[in-house]
C-alpha cells in the first residue's frame, strides 16, 4: 500500500524508513534527522512530498482501504519540486506596489516554501499566518489579521475564501489568481478572477480573466489601463451632467422671460448631436500620469457636487448671453436663436478641456483626437448659420461683436469651472 502526502502529516504515521541496509526502525533520535532533511528542503524553497509504504499479505489484503489503514508505514523518501518565480517577479511586484496594489499571498504550502519564495521576489512577509490560526479566528478578528499581514501558509481552499471576503467586507478590491480546482470558490468569490491558460478546466470556468502567456506584467498594464478608462469615463459623467444640468435649468428659466421659445426642437436637435460628436473621442483622450499612479473608488458624490455646481455656473453664463442678446444687441426671435444656439455649443464642448485633468488645464495635452473633434464642432456651430443650412434650421448671421462678446463669456465661463473644480478635485484627490 502506497500513500503519499505532507512529510509533517504522514511521518507521523511512520515506524520505519528505509536505510542503506534495508528496514531501520523509526526513532526519536532518526526522526529528529529525518525531520531536519525536509526542513532544510523547504528552507531552500523546495516543494516536498513524502512517499511511504507498507507490506500487505495476500491473504490480508482488503477489498477497499481507508484511512484507518494507513498506519505501522514505512518511509520509502521523498520527492521534491522547484517552481522557480520568474525572472520580472521582483520588477512587476515593485511597480505594483509602486501604482498602489497590494499583493498578499495565500498558499496551501509549507510556511518556509512560501517565505523562502516571497523572499525571493522581494515581498515583506514579516509574520505569516498560519492556517492553524484562522480555525478559531472569528470574522471580525479576521478583518483584521487579513489587512494587516501579506502571507498566509497552510491556508484550506475554505480560508483562502474567507480571507478574501475580508478584504472585500474592508472596502477593498481583490483580484485572485489561482490555478488549481481548490481554487475555484475564491477565484468565484473576488471582484476579479484570474487564472492562467494551463489551469484546471474549473478554474479557468470559474475565472474572469485567462492569461494566455507568463508573467505578471500584463497584469500591471490591465491595471493601468482600467485606471485610464475610469479616468476617461469620469471626464464624460463630469461633462454630461453638468451641461444637462445647466442646459435644463437655462431652458426652464429664459422661457419665463421670452415671449417665444429659447431654441426650436430642430436646433436643439441639431445641437445634442453636434454635442454628442464632441464627446465621441474621450476614450481617446490621454490621462494624466498622476491620477493612474493609485487606485481610486467610484465616487457618485463627487458627481453630483460636480453637478450642482458647474451646472448654476452654466446657467448664469447663459442668462448672461440673454441679457446681452435682448439689452444689448436688441435680437429678434431668430438671431436670439442663432445666438443661444452658439453659446450653448461653446460653453458646453470646450468646458472638457478643464474638466478633463484634476491638475491644470494649461499643462495636460488633450489628445489629437479629442482636440480636434471638440474644436472641429465650435467651428461647425459657429459656421451654420453662413451656410446654406441656416434658412432650414432658422439661423440667421451674428453681428461680429457679438461673436467677441461670445468669445469672452466662454473664456470667464471656463475660468470660473476651473476654479470650483479645483476646489473639488482638491477635496478629491486629498
């Protein structure tokens, strides 16, 4: 009868080992020498298992064996296994750390593998907590132990779970790498489960992420490159909402005054597509190397203060180009139009190149593709109504120093956003 498994575990059950003379019986004082062989092993980062045996009678022998059976064995040796970590280990570990990630290891191995292991990246492992200790552990020591240290050894499939809703329960994001079956539920569990093309099939139909080629690398570059798409997504929820906002309040205000409508259905129309357009190319856009460096939170209050205060500054720009349109230039339905109509789309569009960085304005570079889209449809709102789509639409020509007036409210109007979103950012970012 064969068995193999932990040296710690199945030595115990040993009486015997086989030396150089054949069977040698199993002392205190060759147990401690034996031990002492496996223990340097995994002091060496080597993975042991340790094979042991016994002689069965034909005639004693049983239809089925279990556990109970497996006693009076002896040691026959042991086999061991290097897994060597890869030569940019060490690297992606800084530059993950570095970016604001966390890495804790949660291993079934032997607590001197693993620290030899984690020593060898460059991990700090300090204590390493022990499987045997989280059997008593209640949930709420466990939020502790679980942030406060980075290895864990000896841990079961089941505590590996429970250290990761932990984390979860502390506000964290986990992502989880594993390979193997036991894997499964905590690969299941954490907000990201990644596994690697030779895995078991379970675990990789339990993962949301496969990586297809070695290293860790490519882990750091989805990391960053989730951190540049919220960025991106955060410039269009910013720009959105405050611009509704406002434009919804203008509307509901200046028709309290007018005698007619602020714009006609078709310009409107006309000008949420123009709108739209300018927008189209935000995921292109270049974020700063600032706000990838560390993880950040979906923040729905920040919005929404966003909102309520950008959204007035908006609105008083328009009911300032109200003022001037009816006080100043004496502007008749039509040219009140084609006058609201430009400012909107000014104000509206170019507020994303202050919105865009939480730094200034001045020193982050769009990209080209955004620049040009968003600059591209000011130009197009400002040119229609010296083409022949002004007679279809409404619009009529704009005495110059209205366009002067036009250029100088949207530049104090973009002065004014970048103002409070320094003061709201500054809330943010601190």
């Amino acid at each position: 009868m064969l068995t193999k498994g932990a040296p710690e575990s199945v030595l115990k059950l040993c009486t015997g080992f086989e030396g150089e003379s054949g069977l040698v019986s199993l002392e205190d004082n060759s147990r401690a020498k034996i031990e002492a062989v496996y223990q340097n092993l995994f002091a060496q980062g080597f993975r042991v298992i340790a094979v042991v045996h016994r002689t069965i009678a034909l005639e004693a022998q049983l239809a089925a064996y279990r556990a109970s059976d497996e006693h009076d064995l002896v040691l026959t040796g042991f086999v061991t296994f290097l897994d060597p970590p890869l030569a940019d280990a060490r690297e992606v570990l800084d530059d993950l750390k570095a970016r604001g990630v966390t890495v804790k290891i949660l291993s079934g191995d032997n607590e001197l593998v693993t620290r030899h292991v984690c020593e060898a990246v460059g991990l700090d492992v300090g204590r390493i907590v022990l499987g045997s200790e989280l059997k008593g552990m209640t949930d709420t020591a466990l939020l502790q132990v679980a942030e406060a240290n980075t290895v864990f050894a000896r841990v079961a499939p089941a505590q590996k779970n429970r250290i990761i809703l932990a984390l979860m329960a502390r506000k964290h994001v986990v992502g989880y790498i594993g390979d193997g079956i036991n894997d499964a539920p905590s690969l299941h569990t954490a907000d990201v489960g990644i596994s690697v093309s030779g895995a078991t099939d379970v675990a990789k139909n339990a993962a949301d992420i496969i990586l297809l080629g070695p290293g860790l690398k490519v882990l750091l570059s989805g990391i960053l490159e989730g951190r540049r798409a919220y960025g991106n997504v955060m410039k269009y929820l910013l720009m959105g909402t405050s611009s509704n906002f406002g434009n919804m309040f203008s509307m509901a205000g200046t028709s309290i005054f007018l005698p007619f409508l602020p714009m006609l259905p078709t310009q409107i129309l006309v000008n949420n597509f123009l709108y739209d357009l300018a927008q189209i190319t935000i995921p292109s856009d270049n974020v700063d190397e600032a706000f990838i460096q560390k993880p950040h939170h979906w923040d729905i209050g920040l919005i929404r203060r966003f909102m309520f205060w950008i959204g007035p500054i908006s609105s008083i720009c328009d009911f300032l180009t109200l003022y001037v349109l009816l006080e100043v230039f004496h502007a008749g339905e039509r040219e009140f139009h084609t006058g609201w109509f430009v400012e909107s789309l000014a104000t509206q569009t170019l507020v994303i190149f202050v919105i865009r960085t939480f730094g200034n304005p001045l020193r982050s570079r769009a990209s080209v593709a955004l620049s040009v889209t968003v600059l591209g449809v000011v130009l197009i709102g400002a040119a229609l109504p010296f083409t022949p789509l002004a007679a279809v639409l409404g619009f009529v020509l704009l005495p110059p120093l209205y366009l002067v007036f036009l250029a100088g409210a949207t530049l104090t109007y973009l002065v004014l956003v970048e103002a409070v979103k320094r003061r709201l950012f500054g809330r943010a970012m601190g």
